[in-house]
C-alpha cells in the first residue's frame, strides 16, 4: 500500500485529537515527604511519613462530630440554683389569707417573691458524651491527613540548640519561615522542661504538646504544626500500637 501525504496528514490529526479527548490522570503521590527544619529555619532533610497515618481520605462529617464531642466534654456542668426549698428563711405566711386585696400567698421563699427559689433552674448535671476508639483515631488520623495536604506540617531539629532558653531563638525561626502572628504547634515526644520548652512557651499562640497526648481539636486549632526531633516516631509507635489492640 502507497502511503500518501494526504494519508500521513489525516493520521496525524487523528492521533492529536484521541490525545486531546482522552482525560488527565493526576498523578498519585508515591511518597508521603515533609521538610525538617533546623534551629535557623534551614531546610536539613526531608522526613517521610507513614501513608496509613497521613492518607487518610477527608471526613468533615467526623471531624465535626468529634469537635462537638470534645466542646461538650468541657462542660463543667456545676451551675446550680435553690429551690424555694433550699432557700433559707421563715416559711411565715407573708399576710394574712383573706381581707387584704390581695393574691393569696404563703412562704416569702415561693419563686414569686425577690430572694425567693427558682423554679425549673439549672443544676448540676454530666455533659458527658464518647466517641469509640476507632472514630476518636480516625478522626485524629483525618485532621493530620488534612494539615499535611495542606502544608502546614513540618520537621524540626533542635540539634545545637543553647542550653539556655531563649524565646528570641523560636521567634527567629517564625519569622524566618513566615510564620509570626500563626497558630503554631510544637509536638514533643516528651513534655520536659527544658531549653526547647521554656524558649516555645512565652511566645503568643505558640504551644508545645507531648505527642502521645495530642488530639484531633488541638490539630484543627492551629495552623501549623512542627514534629520535633523523634516526636514523630513516638507518636506513630503510641498510637499504631493502640489501634492494634
């Protein structure tokens, strides 16, 4: 068979448009990375996370649910106030029942008078509420997922940190990444009491949480979130370990 250039020409412009037709498939990401920091806002290394932690699928129904669920726990639920029978005072009736004009009444506690009881007041009650073990970690699970699709989750070494604190050293490194005036989260694998701790602490919306101790609100409340040195992996043996059981 001959082939033409009227042949060759036609077959080009059907190749170009089964290739404009067919759609886009996004690439997946092979590899869950994110930068670690030093003590000077440098980038050191990259850290690669656990994808059974941070690839978890968004789940606003959840989060939501929990963020309910951790509000209401916080309830103290101690508000009280007396009956007409708690409130202290003489039970005389107050006047007379018949000749003065007036509604017939008897205890000056009754809730009509000023100092008297309150009728169907608050008292003290349990604003409790559970969430399972499965939903509290999935939902935990969900929120890290979402802040690292979001960036705003990163490494920190304090490798060559002073031994002594120095909040001006913490706030360098917020400025250097452009972070001042963020909610930022520094996640510790255990909340000592040391040069790190006392530099973070007196910085306004800076907090520093034991890693074995965060949780799904504290996630959602910030908007950056640093695992320091070895925090990570404290983390992901506490909490694997407990969703094994």
């Amino acid at each position: 068979m001959v082939t033409t250039k009227k042949n060759t020409e036609v077959e080009k412009k059907s190749k170009i448009a089964t290739e404009a037709k067919a759609p886009k498939v996004a690439k997946k990401v092979s590899k869950f990375v994110i930068p670690v920091y030093s003590i000077k806002g440098v980038e050191a290394e990259t850290i690669t996370l656990d994808k059974d932690i941070f690839g978890k699928e968004p789940n606003d129904e959840l989060i939501a649910h929990y963020l309910h669920v951790y509000r209401t726990n916080q309830r103290q639920g101690t508000v009280s106030v007396k009956t007409r029978a708690e409130v202290i005072g003489t039970t005389k009736k107050v006047w007379k029942q018949k000749g003065t004009g007036r509604a017939r009444h008897g205890s000056a506690k009754a809730n009509l008078f000023v100092g008297g009881g309150v009728t169907f007041g608050p008292k003290p009650r349990v604003f409790e509420t559970r969430l399972n073990k499965k939903q509290r970690l999935l939902a935990l699970f969900t929120s890290l997922s979402q802040m690292y699709r979001e960036k705003g989750m990163f490494g920190l070494s304090t490798t060559g940190i002073s031994k002594t604190p120095k909040t001006s050293l913490i706030a360098s490194l917020l400025s250097t990444l452009k972070l001042e005036g963020k909610k930022v989260m520094f996640i510790v694998a255990k909340r000592e009491k040391n040069a790190f701790l006392l530099s973070a602490r007196n910085i306004q919306g800076v907090t520093v949480e034991q890693s074995s101790t965060i949780n799904t609100y504290l996630i959602m409340n910030n908007n950056v979130i640093f695992w320091v040195d070895n925090a990570l992996s404290a983390f992901s043996e506490h909490f694997i370990t407990s969703e094994q059981k």
